[in-house]
C-alpha cells in the first residue's frame, strides 16, 4: 500500500492512548494514528466543525478506533452519528472498549459497528489484536 490513510483513535485515558500507539509501533502498522480525547472533539474532527472548522470535510479516517466510555458525548452516541451521516457511515469503526457488557456488544453492532474488541491489558495481547486489524482492515483500504 502506497498510500496509507490514518486512523483515528478515540479514546479519552491517556495511558491507553500510549498503550495503543506502543502495539501500533510493534505492530508495524504503517497508518498514521489521530488521536481525540473526547466524543465531542471527534465529532467536530469528523464533520469539520468548530475546532476543526478548517479541516477538510473530505479527509476522512480509513479506520475508526472508538471506545465507549467518553466525556461529553458517549461512544454510543458518536457511534450513531457516524453511521447515521452518508459522508462517514462508510468508514469503519471498531468498538474497542473494555467493556465486556452484552447490552453494549449488543448496541454497538446496533447502531453498524464493524466489530467489538474488548481492550487487553498486556502489550504483547494489543499487538496481536493490532496485527489482526492491520490484516483486516488496514492492508488493502
């Protein structure tokens, strides 16, 4: 792949962030990773608005890394307003999350998430997990 599209991270815990960014770097993921911290901010990265405004409402994520658990707007809901908006509900999103609640596996795949991955708490686990998205999602996007 020539051309690798990023991916954006959403997560809010700044030691998952890291963990996250380590298994990419293990994983050898050549995609970029973006990084917002909140459900609002990614939104506003997503659509291109306040914050963002300058962004360009074209460039969009190959892949979205969301968790659930967010301040000022909840994964489930950023969730629907990327699968309910014609110009991203294309891209994929997975759910990684650590939580193991059925109701939220339930939800997630509700409202078009592309899969749901409980978050690991050991390196060497997040790599193989990065790896095995980086095969399915990654190499030919």
């Amino acid at each position: 792949m020539t051309d690798c599209g990023y991916v954006l991270l959403v997560e809010d815990n700044p030691d998952e962030v890291f963990l996250t960014q380590r298994a990419f770097k293990k994983g050898e993921v050549a995609n970029p990773l973006k990084v917002v911290t909140d459900g609002r901010q990614a939104l506003d990265f997503l659509f291109s608005q306040s914050s963002y405004s300058n962004k360009d409402i074209n460039d969009k994520p190959t892949l979205i890394l969301l968790d659930l658990k967010l301040p000022l707007v909840n994964g489930l809901d950023v969730l629907k307003e990327i699968k309910g908006n014609p110009n991203t509900s294309i891209i994929p999103v997975i759910v990684l999350t650590s939580s193991t609640e059925e109701r939220d596996r339930a939800e997630s795949s509700r409202l078009g998430a592309d899969d749901y991955i409980c978050k690991p708490t050991r390196l060497i686990e997040f790599v193989e997990i990065v790896k095995s998205i980086k095969l399915k999602w990654l190499i030919y996007r």
